[in-house]
C-alpha cells in the first residue's frame, strides 16, 4: 500500500516562520583569524544549527562566499566545509546581488580599498580592525559609508569574553562603588623564529607592511575602555623593540622595525569621575598569570581581576590589612582572599556571538553601535599611542564625528 502525502494547507503555511537567507562574501579566510574565528567557528556555524531564530519569528540563514586570491586554497577550503561558492574577483563577487554582506578579514594594508570598493558597491559591511592604516582614512571610509547608507559593523571580539562579560555585570550591579583605576597585562613570548617557527606572522614585526603591536592592540584597548568604563582623553605610550633579530615564515632572518611592546596609560572620562588605565602589551614577555590578558580594576568598594575566561573579586570587607615590612618574610595567602565570580551564564563563541548580533540588527534595521566610526576611534587611539612614544609625551584625543 502506498502512502498518500499531502500539502499543508494555507493555516500551516502561513504559521511557517519566514526564512531570510543572507549572502556573505568571507574575503581573506585563508588567513589564522578568518578562518578559525569568522568562518569556522561563526558562520559555518550558524549555517549548521540552521541559522538564528530573531525576536519577530523569522529565521535567518547564511550562504558564504568565499574570496582570495588563491584559487586552489580556496577551492580546497570549500571542499573540506561543503561550501558551494568561492572565487577570486572581488569585483565580480561586489557586483553580483546574491551577496548582501561583505566580510573583510585582510591585512591591514589591504583592507581601506577594499571597503572603499564594497560602499561603492552598496554592500553592508562588516570587518575585522584596525579598519585603516589611518585615522583619516578610518573616518573617511566611516563618512563614505554613512552618505551611501551602509551599514557598517566592527569586530570588538573581546567584549565578548567570558571574563569581560563577568566584569560588565559586576560593573553595572554597582560591585566597585566608584572605579579608581583599571591595570592590564597582555602577552606572552612570540619565538624569535631561528630554533623555533615563531607563532606570529613576521609581517606583524615590521612597520612597512603595517605591523607592530600598538596597531594591532590599541584598537581592543580603545574599545574595552570605551564600552565599560569610559571615553579615553588621552594617552601616554612607551613603545620598544626589544627584539630586533628575527627570522621569517621561510627561516630567513630579518630585522624587525616594529614595536614588539608597548607601555600605555590611559586618561579615561568616566561619569562617576575620572579613571586610569594603565596597560602592557607585550610579545617578549613569559607568562606568570593565570591567563594571556588580565585587567585588574580597583574600586572603592571592591577589586577585581578578570581573564578571557576566569574573574575573581574582593571587597572591602574582606580586604586584608598589609603592613610593610621588609625585615620580616610575609608568609599571608593574599590569593585566598580572592573569591571566584561563578558561571552563572551560558557563554558561546565571542565571535559568532557578535555576528549574530550583527546580523539579527542588519535583518531588523537597528542602530548597531560597534560601527566604522567606533572602528575609527580605535585606529586614533593606535595613531596617538605612536605619536605619543615618538615625541616623548601625553597626546590629547580630540572627538571624532562623521560631520
């Protein structure tokens, strides 16, 4: 006996949640962080779980296209994912309206002409930073999008870290009273690549192809500072190379002209009063932290600490009473005064969390604040933090808007 399908009727048809299918052109996801973090770890996952559900019942799905300039790379990564799309004309790929999203996950030094070419394009836009080499190409390109109309959104990665998103909640539940002063510490030790490959592309140690580490880190720091504590003012940096012999990617050695460290404070305008930051940004220093970046920010009230992960605090009721002695050995357990921030959230991926974010506001039509001229504050932030160790003293952060 054979069975007898029938359609659903016109009631079921229009209780089935609508489908929005969004093309996404993914360029330079050969590369460590766009395709681990963008590709791997966000969209193809998206993809997999049947995209993401928003408020209004609709369902949002992602088609990827993925852009290069290897072929054959690229061709092999849609194998090994299931991928159906790739090419390696940026141009054809801007042109064609089957792709909504354009995606920029390139070098620095590539990526201010290809946003140029997706606003021109009408593409919302979507990038990794620094988002130019710039600050006024950063808000050139945040002004070109907004006359256009583009949407435009930022990676701001580590706001989303378990560990930050611990220190928002202690922030906005009033854990510190007034916040006095914030202290990070970020690094660990990049091999000098002779006998061992060093784990940094060589490119990051030289100034000419854009590297250095207060270019690559300034941008995060503008943005952690920005988004819990306050508005920076003003910087004063130290930059070294403390390394200036490496060898590249094919054991050739080279002298590095970029910084491998940086030493910044931060002037931060904050509404209960002003705060400041002091942080390390290092790739010549040996880990002793529970983690790769820490902050650790002092109230009157109480203290935290805080990693990509862990968050531990102490208020002042359980603040100890040090008294300093150098004759005498301090045998006091000053980690058992910490306690641990419990894990009462569910976090996911940081990067995935925030394209979904950006997507379910590109889909509704919302303000997204993590745009081009956030991305822009960070790239003033980098510029002033160079400027200030090339002349020796505090530079003032003048306010940036699209006018």
């Amino acid at each position: 006996m054979s069975e007898t399908t029938t359609s659903p009727s016109l009631a079921e048809t229009a209780a089935l949640p609508a489908v929005r299918e969004i093309g996404i052109i993914m360029n330079g996801v050969s590369g460590r962080m766009g395709y681990r973090q963008h590709l791997v770890r966000s969209i193809l996952a998206i993809r997999d779980q049947g995209g993401i559900e928003l408020p209004d019942g609709t369902r949002v799905t992602v088609k990827p296209l993925l852009v290069g300039r290897s072929a054959v790379k690229l061709a092999e990564l849609a194998a090994r994912h299931g991928i159906e799309d790739y090419t390696t004309d940026l141009d054809a790929a801007l042109a064609d309206p089957r792709w909504e999203i354009y995606a920029d996950f390139l070098v620095t030094q590539a990526r201010a002409s290809a946003l140029r070419k997706a606003i021109a394009a009408g593409k919302t836009i979507y990038t990794e930073k620094p988002t130019a080499e710039t600050v006024a190409e950063a808000l050139e390109l945040a002004r070109l999008a907004a006359a256009a109309g583009v949407k435009t959104g930022v990676v701001h990665d580590k706001l989303y870290l378990p560990g930050l998103q611990k220190l928002r909640r202690l922030i906005d539940s009033g854990f510190f009273g007034r916040i006095l002063s914030v202290r990070g510490e970020f690094g660990y030790w990049v091999f000098e690549g002779d006998w061992q490959p060093a784990q940094r592309p060589s490119w990051n140690y030289r100034a000419e192809d854009g590297g250095g580490i207060i270019v690559d880190m300034f941008p995060h720091w503008n943005y952690v500072l920005e988004n819990l504590f306050g508005e920076v003012k003003s910087v004063y940096a130290q930059a070294a190379i403390h390394i200036a012999d490496r060898w590249d990617e094919n054991g050739e050695h080279y002298t590095a002209t970029a910084e491998d460290a940086a030493y910044g404070v931060f002037e931060i305008d904050a509404a209960q009063g002003p705060i400041v930051a002091q942080i390390n940004s290092s790739w010549t220093v040996r880990v002793n932290r529970d983690e790769l970046v820490e902050f650790h920010v002092d109230g009157t009230h109480g203290s935290a600490v805080v990693g990509l992960f862990g968050a531990k605090i102490q208020h002042r009721n359980q603040t100890p009473k040090p008294v300093w002695n150098p004759d005498l050995a301090d045998d006091h357990d000053y980690d058992a005064d910490w306690a641990e921030v419990p894990v009462n959230d569910v976090f996911q991926n940081g990067f995935r969390q925030q394209w979904e974010e950006f997507l379910a506001s590109y889909v509704l039509g919302t303000d997204y604040p993590f745009d081009l001229l956030s991305g822009a504050r960070g790239v003033l932030l980098a510029e002033a933090g160079l400027r200030s160790s090339a002349e020796g003293r505090k530079v003032e952060l003048p306010a940036l808007s699209l006018d």
